[in-house]
C-alpha cells in the first residue's frame, strides 16, 4: 500500500564524505577515488587528480558560517540523521539530488572505465546502503554517466532494477551538451521502463554545460559573421533556465515521445511567466530566419505549450511565482526546501511555504507540497 505524506520535499542535496561509497569501487580505481582531507584552514574537502579541492557546500555562508566546513555536519550525515532533519523541518520525504558539481569533480580521472566505475559505486551505495534505511523518506535520483548512450542506458537499466524513483542527467544521453538522434534510444528506454526523468540547475541554468555548442544545426553558418545560432535568440529574453527545455523542443524530442516529461529542479519559478509570453513572440519572429539561414525546422506547437504540458519546474521560496502559479500550470510546480543548501530554510521551510503561499487554496497548496512530487515520482504507486 502506498504512503501519504503531507509535504515532501522535491529538492534536496547529498554532500556526502566519499570514504563511505568508494569501498564499494573494483580495487582497481581505489586508489585514484576522491579521498576526504582536512585543509590547513581546518576545512574539510575532497581531493581527486586533475582538480583543485571541493568542499561539501551544506549551508556554508548562512547559518553555519561561523562553522568549520565538514563532511559530518547538518545534511552530511548517516542516513538516520537525514531522518531527524527531515522531522525538525516538518517534511516527510526528500527527493535527493547530487549536485551535477560531483560529476565534474569525479571526471578528474579522465580514462571512462574509471569514471564509469566510481559513478556505478556511488549508485549502488547510494540506494543499497543509504537509502534502504528510509526508502519511502529517502528518495534519491540515480546518477547518469556522460560517456556515450550505451553507458547511459546501462546505467538507466540499473537505476530501474535497483529500485531508484528517478535519473538525473547532468549532459543529454549521447555525453555532450546538446541533443542527438541517438538519445531517442534513452528517452525510448525511460518512458518504457517508468523512469522519471530529471535535471538540476547549475547557477540557474538547465543548460547542461557552456563547452560546445547549444544543437546540432542542419546547416550552421561557415563564420561567425553570419548571425547568432536561433535557440539563443529565442531564449534571450526567456532566462537560462529555458535552453534546456528549448533543446528538447527543437530537436523533436517532445514531438517523438509525447508522454516524456522532463523536471528540472531549482529554476525557481517567478521567471516562467515572462518567459512563457516572451518565447512565443520572439520564436515567431525569428522561425523563418530559424529555418532559411540555420535549417532548423518549424516546431509542430508554440514553445510556450511545450513548456506548459511537458516541464515541471522547482521553487523554494517564490511568492511572485506562486501568485502567477496559473499562468504557469499549478500541476507543474513542485516545491524543494533545497536542504542542505544555503537557498533553503531549514529548519524553518514551513514558515517559508507560508511566505509564499498567501491566499492559496488548500488543494493548489496541497498539489504543490505534495501532488504533484508524488504524481511524478509515481509515489503513489510505490
């Protein structure tokens, strides 16, 4: 019989010490894993070759400051701490993220086996030893590795069988920043399978890294003289936080798969009406300069109604956003504490709720504390 839950948190963080995933790497890779330190400040970090020291974030520069930075401190814990926190917060489940920053971190050893591996490790770990200790609270999402779609696939095929709620992928399947036909084989594979999938926001932006470029254009220009690339303009006055989105659209992927939906999670959500208005205008503006200078094909619908009916969006604290919440699709809004993060409010996020949720009807606040997390993890079928 499934749970229910009163407010579950759809944006949580794990800051976690590798000296408790790395025993579960092929001996082979031990060696060259993260290793935990202790700075000449007395701060605690990782190491790994090729990169400088990452300190866990945790709530460093807020309510901690005056804390020595550490691995064993508030949401850095063992799974039975996470529990207590949960419980001082009043929230009764967290879908878990690890930061897309550990990705790139790891990816200090550069051959792919070794990568693959630690990722692998850190996923069987994550559910098998963390998670099973709460596994209707602790609600982690698989990391996906950024080697190549098969490895992504095999990865997503683990995630299902292991029992994780959801994936989160920090690159498109095919490893790089921008779509590829080939990835319809993932998207294919997690509608098939019921795998939720998900992205976080790094610095406020769903596009998944600055390296390369933003698509794959049927004909892009032979200099740079020769215009902007289309997505760009169109997205410029939408925020960051629509590229990721936008890429879906104009590669099809929305069209092909018409029962994927996509979370991105801490967009915050005050943006999306300006966006929503703003996209429409501008794509009809540019759509045959899109096509005739560019080659990119006219999308089948208006952007605003893919990101309508195919994207849920994350918010912490945002009354603004909240206000225009039916501007935007109430069913689309799930709202994160981003625990153990400095944006959040913890151990106060219920009176952050209320900030935001002024004149709200109890069945739209409910659908976003709570419905919609549960309708798009499929907790209420766990």
């Amino acid at each position: 019989m499934a749970r229910s839950y009163n407010i579950v948190s759809g944006d949580c963080h794990l800051d976690l010490s590798s000296e408790r995933w790395v025993p579960c790497l092929p001996q082979k890779w031990r060696a060259r894993a993260p290793r935990q330190v202790t700075l000449g400040d007395g701060n605690q970090a990782l190491v790994i070759e090729n990169r400088p020291p990452m300190s866990p974030t945790g709530l460093v520069g807020t309510v901690q400051n005056d804390l020595p930075v550490s691995f064993d401190s508030v949401g850095n814990g063992p799974p039975e701490q996470r529990l207590r926190e949960q419980d001082m917060d009043g929230v009764e489940a967290e879908v878990l993220f690890t930061h897309p920053m550990y990705m790139r971190f790891w990816r200090g050893v550069r051959e792919d086996e070794g990568y693959k591996a630690m990722i692998h490790a850190y996923n069987r770990w994550l559910i098998e030893e963390y998670c099973s200790y709460a596994p209707d609270r602790l609600l982690a999402m698989a990391v996906i590795p950024d080697t190549g779609i098969e490895d992504a696939l095999e990865e997503l095929k683990f995630a299902r069988e292991a029992g994780f709620k959801g994936v989160c992928l920090h690159r498109f399947p095919n490893g790089k920043g921008y779509p590829m036909p080939g990835d319809d084989q993932f998207w294919a594979a997690a509608i098939d399978m019921g795998m939720p999938l998900t992205s976080h926001t790094v610095s406020g932006s769903t596009r998944f890294t600055n390296e390369g470029p933003v698509f794959q254009y049927p004909k892009p220009p032979k200099s740079s003289g020769e215009g902007r690339d289309p997505i760009s303009i169109i997205g410029r006055f939408a925020s960051e936080n629509a590229i990721a989105p936008l890429q879906l659209m104009f590669a099809g992927v929305f069209d092909r798969f018409p029962t994927l939906r996509y979370y991105f999670a801490e967009t915050q959500i005050g943006w999306l009406p300006y966006c929503l208005s703003q996209l429409d205008e501008t794509y009809e503006r540019h759509r045959d300069y899109a096509y005739n200078k560019w080659g990119l094909e006219p999308l089948a619908r208006l952007p605003s109604e893919y990101l309508r009916e195919r994207c849920s969006w994350g918010f912490i604290k945002d009354p603004l956003g909240v206000q225009l919440r039916h501007t935007i699709g109430v069913d689309n809004l799930i709202w994160g504490s981003d625990f153990a993060h400095g944006q959040g409010y913890w151990p106060h996020s219920k009176k952050a709720i209320d900030d935001s949720m002024v004149g709200v009807p109890e069945d739209e606040r409910h659908s976003m504390l709570v419905g919609n997390v549960m309708k798009y993890f499929r907790l209420d079928a766990a």
